[in-house]
C-alpha cells in the first residue's frame, strides 16, 4: 500500500485552496473588466436618424445609429 499520503500535497487541500485562490482571482479579474466596459458604454450616447427608412431585416440598419460624444 502506498503509505507516502500527506494531507498538504497538490492533490489535497492545498491543490483545492490554489485552485479555490485561481478561479477567484479569474473571477475578481473578468468583473472589473466587465464594470469597466459597462461604464465606459454608459457614456456613449447613440442617437437613431433617419428612422422612418430603416427596415426591419437589413444588413445597412448599423448606418442609422450615430454615436452622440457629450464630453
């Protein structure tokens, strides 16, 4: 029987709190990335011209919406 087990090998508890440690740390990183571009996007204001000529399946529909810069 293998007798060499330790509690404290990578396969134990401390591989669990690395990955524990990992997996929070990919989580703090995509939520301030992902806060960052909402706020950045809640400054950009659009505006929609000429909407009586948009139809409702067309691919040219992008070139009604104009991005308005208030800064």
């Amino acid at each position: 029987m293998n007798e060499n087990r330790s509690i404290f090998a990578l396969d134990g508890i401390t591989g669990m709190l690395i990955a524990t440690a990992l997996l929070l740390g990919i989580l703090v990183f995509l939520s301030v990335n992902a806060m960052s571009v909402a706020h950045a996007n809640a400054e950009n204001f659009y505006q929609i011209k000429d909407e009586k000529s948009i139809k409702r399946i067309s691919t040219d529909n992008y070139k009604h919406v104009v991005t308005v810069n208030v800064k």
